[in-house]
C-alpha cells in the first residue's frame, strides 16, 4: 500500500538544526496536553494517544527545516499529529473485520421482526422510542459521560471511524483514503456505530424520559 | 416497497452521501406512514449535532491530561533526539 500521506513527512534525519520561529524545547510544555486531548478520543487508549504525540515531536523535529513559518507552530504540530493519526487508522484497518452486508449485522438483532407480516418491520420491542426534547440533554454533563460510555463500548474501531465521520467531518472518501476500508465496508461500520448509539442512548439515557406507546 | 430495515440503513447513508433519486423519494414515502423510521431518522440528526457539539467543546470530548511522567519521557526523547539532530559547535 503507498504512504502517501506520511511521504510528505520527510524521515531522513536532518544535517541541519531546527529552522528558527521554532521552539523544539517548549514543545511538551506549550502543546503536548492540547494534541493528547485531540487525539485521546479518537483512539482505543491512552498508551496509543500518548505514542502518537511523542511520535509527532519527533516527526516535528525531523521535518523543521522545512517549516517554512507560513503557519504558527501550533497548527504545523496538529498538522502533523493528523499524519500521524491517519497512518494509525491506515493500520488500523487491516485489522478491521466487516461483516457481510447481506446478513443481518449483530447491531439489528432483534429490532427487525424477521417473519410473519410485519417482516422486516421494526419489531415492537426495539422500535424507535420517542425521546423528549433531545437537545436539552446537550446542555446536560451527565449525558456527554453516557455518550462516551455508549461510544466505548461499540466493537473494534467502530467508534474511531464514526467520530473520524461526525465529529472531525472527514468525507467517507477520506476516511477509506486513510483507513484502506471499501465504501461498502465503510458504510456498515457507520451504520453499525448509528444503530448502536442510538440504541444505547435510549436504553441509558432516553428511557423513561419520552412517552412510549 | 422498502422495508424498515432497508430504510433504516438508507437513511444512514443518506448522511454520507447523496441517495439516487429512485431512493430518496421510496424513503420520503416510507417516512409519510412509518413514525419508527421517522424517529430513527431524527434521532441520526440528534447524534450528528451533538457529535459535533463534542467535537466544539473539547472538555466534554476528554477531560484526561497527560501524566508528569509521560511528559518527562516525551522531554527526554525530544532532547535525545535534539542533541543528535544539531552536533554541538568545537
């Protein structure tokens, strides 16, 4: 597979010392919490997390002389700690197993009615429930710990890829791109990583909160 | 006619991409009489805005810091690799 994203990333050990407007010994100091708070989320532990910003200072140091100061230290670090996270997720992906799409996927257990008229049909049990004025809960601290508990317990890096997606933007191109998965497969851990949340957070949060029928 | 669990997932890709239009409009109608997929396509919407509510409020994504000692190993290979990348003047 190419590394097209690392190759702008030199590796050669530079003859020279870092170029000026750069501050090597303030690094850890002045960005190290900031980029392992970016990156702690989007990856499975707090061991990768920290790997990936010690592996961005070294890259960092390895690349000055070409930063060329058209952006401010902080977003040359980021830049680069992004290489790094997507070099991850590339990785990452080969180990991504992807169930077939024509199955049932274990994420619509039991939701569907599988025989009968209403086949195919949300079953009554694990249909959609109301959920009463969702947005408040956007205000409310305990629900942000339910979503991180829910999101931590999808499979695999189901959750990576889902917040690669929705909370970083990434187009579904990029995160293939990056990732080395098919469309096809993308879109089923995108689906999986939907049904799953929204399944949890009305089980942990929503339940007793809207009006069943 | 599609079925709810063919609905259910075309609404989930209609968030990464656009639909053909032979789909669009089949879940549109699908939605007219299904308030189940209604409110799954609703609560997807949900999801994304506070994906992306995380995503803006950095404290509620992740409120843990790095150790002092992870600080100090990522100094010392920093200056490792410092002191090889710039050879001390004679």
């Amino acid at each position: 597979m190419s590394d097209q994203l690392s190759s702008s990333c030199p590796t050669q050990p530079s003859r020279h010392g870092p170029s000026a407007g750069l501050q090597p010994e303030g690094w850890v100091e002045n960005y190290s919490d900031e980029l392992f708070g970016f990156v702690v989320g989007r990856v499975r532990d707090h061991a990768t997390a920290e790997d990936l910003v010690q592996e961005t200072f070294l890259a960092a140091l390895k690349a000055s002389p070409d930063f060329a100061g058209r952006s401010s230290e902080r977003a040359w670090l980021f830049g680069i700690l992004r290489k790094k996270l997507a070099d991850y997720f590339r990785r990452a992906g080969r180990e991504i197993a992807v169930p077939d799409v024509e199955s049932p996927l274990p994420e619509e257990a039991g939701a569907f009615y599988t025989s009968g008229v209403g086949k195919e049909g949300w079953s009554k049990l694990l249909a959609p429930r109301a959920w009463e004025e969702p947005d408040e809960s956007l205000v409310n601290k305990e629900f942000w710990a339910v979503l991180k508990r829910c999101l931590s317990r999808l499979p695999g890096h189901t959750a990576q890829i889902f917040m690669l997606r929705e909370m970083d933007g990434v187009s579904t191109e990029e995160i293939c791109k990056d990732v080395g998965v098919s469309p096809n497969n993308l879109w089923v851990m995108l689906h999986r990583a939907r049904l799953g949340l929204r399944r949890c957070l009305e089980v942990h949060w929503f339940r007793g909160k809207g009006k069943n029928e | 006619m599609l079925n709810c669990r063919d609905v259910s997932r075309l609404i989930s890709q209609s968030m990464d991409a656009r639909l053909p239009w032979r789909h669009r409009l089949a879940v549109r109608l699908h939605l007219l009489y299904c308030v189940w997929c209604r409110r799954y396509a609703a609560q997807l919407q949900f999801l994304r805005r506070a994906m992306q509510k995380m995503a803006a409020t950095p404290e509620f994504a992740e409120d843990q810091k790095l150790s002092s000692e992870a600080k100090a190993r990522m100094r010392g290979r920093l200056q490792q690799a410092l002191d090889r990348s710039s050879p001390p003047f004679p």
